[in-house]
C-alpha cells in the first residue's frame, strides 16, 4: 500500500509492452505472452482503483497492430472477448467504470457489442474510470476531433476562430477528463507510439526495463514515487 503521504497521480496511462519478448523469455509462444499480459492488466487495474487513482488509461491495441500475424491478431481478439466477459462479472463489484477509446467499428460484431455492454452495465460506477485504447492512435483521434470541428464549421454551427484547447480536448475520446499526469512504458522502450499525444503536452513519463508480464503493484508504486520526486512546472519556473 502506498505511504500516506503519497501524491496519487489523478491519471495515469500505462502502455503495457513486452508481451511478446516475455513469452519468447519463457520459450512459449507469443500469445501465452498476451495471456500473461492479460491477466497483470486485471492486477493492475484493481490495485490502481484501490489507492484511489481516478483515471487509468490502458493501451490494449494499437491502429498500427492489425499488421501482426493473422493468429496473433486473432487470438488477440478472443483475449479481449474473455477478458470483458469476465469484466462484465467481475469488475462491477470493483466500482470501476469501463470506457474504450478508438474506433471500435473495425472490431467484430461480436465484440463490439461486448463493449457496448460493458460500458453500459459499468456506467453507473462512480470508481476510477478506465479507459481502454482499443483500435487506438493518437493521430487518428486528432483527426477524428479536427473532422467533427470542421463539420460543425461547415454546418454553420461553429466559426474557425472560435476553436480553443479546451473545445478541441472535448471532441477527443477522453473528452471532459483532465490530462495524463503520468504515463508509464515498462518494456524498456522508450517512445510513446501514438498514445495519447494531444493529452500529453505535459504528462511525466517513466520508463522501466521491466516487461508488462512482470510488472507488479510495487512498480507502479516505484513509478508514482519516481513521478513525486518531479517538479511539475507546465512550462512556468
Ligand atoms: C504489446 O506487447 C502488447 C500488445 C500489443 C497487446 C496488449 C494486450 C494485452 C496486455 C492483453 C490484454 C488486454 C485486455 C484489455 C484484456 P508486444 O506484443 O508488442 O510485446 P513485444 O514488443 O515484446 O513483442
């Protein structure tokens, strides 16, 4: 449990990498490492809703994934079925509301009414809401975020000066929630590939040369107390 005196970042986003080099570690094939992934994803996730983290933000698959293997994306896929079923049972007693980022029309039908359930049956949870970024990139929502600007340019609604941050930040998926605090990438790479990018003008990052597999609460830990010794300054002094 963390220190009384610890500062609990209000969000934070976890790319969770390394699967893939886990499972070659252990001499298993790649998508045993996914399924390792998977279930740390449910540890992690409880332990951050209950030292009171507000926000979690989850990079589950990338707009860049499609182009693994055929039966790597596929069991992939059967993953995120499993773990959302299981979701649907298990997170409702945690008190934390599920929301997926990304564009979800590129699932199966299958799986995106799954995700439809889960958002629908977790709404009313007034936990830390977890967000994850399935189908997921930064440009892509920027994108998305410019179109939906320039449409209601084009309806008449808005006029192109009028747009702020603040009015563009709504029209991204994590639209009304505060900005990433921290952003952690255990894996030992040390790039933020498309996660996030407008929301992260000003997260702290940190980096560990653990693979998702292996991380455990305690790192999470080491990385909110790594965050605290930071002095956030937002571009001031
Ligand atoms: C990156 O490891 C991981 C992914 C592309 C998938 C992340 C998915 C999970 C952790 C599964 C579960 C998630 C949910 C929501 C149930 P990698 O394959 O890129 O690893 P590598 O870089 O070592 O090859």
């Amino acid at each position: 449990m963390p220190d009384k005196n610890m500062n609990i970042p209000v969000h934070i986003g976890i790319i969770m990498d390394g699967n893939g080099r886990w499972a070659k570690k252990h001499f298993q094939p790649r998508q045993l490492g996914h399924r390792a992934g998977a279930n740390n994803f449910r540890t992690i996730t409880r332990y951050a809703n209950s030292i009171g983290v507000r926000y979690l933000t989850l990079y589950a698959f990338s707009t860049e994934n499609w182009q693994r293997p055929k039966d790597e994306v596929g069991a992939l896929m059967r993953l995120f079925k499993d773990y959302l079923r299981e979701a649907l049972r298990d997170f409702m007693d945690e008190n934390i509301r599920v929301r997926f980022i990304g564009d979800r029309s590129a699932f199966d039908k299958e799986l995106q009414e799954l995700m439809e359930e889960v958002e629908q049956a977790s709404a009313p949870k007034t936990g830390m809401v977890l967000n994850l970024a399935m189908n997921y990139g930064g440009r892509a929502e920027i994108l998305r975020a410019a179109k939906s600007f320039a449409e209601s340019v084009a309806k008449g609604e808005r006029a192109p000066f009028e747009l702020t941050e603040e009015m563009f930040s709504r029209l991204l998926y994590t639209g009304g929630q505060p900005d990433p605090d921290l952003i952690i990438r255990p894996s030992g790479e040390e790039r933020i590939s498309n996660f996030l990018l407008w929301q992260c003008a000003y997260t702290e990052f940190v980096y560990f040369d653990i693979l998702w597999p292996d991380f455990r609460p305690e790192d999470l830990l080491r990385a909110i107390d790594i965050y605290n010794s930071r002095q956030r300054r937002f571009g001031g002094v």
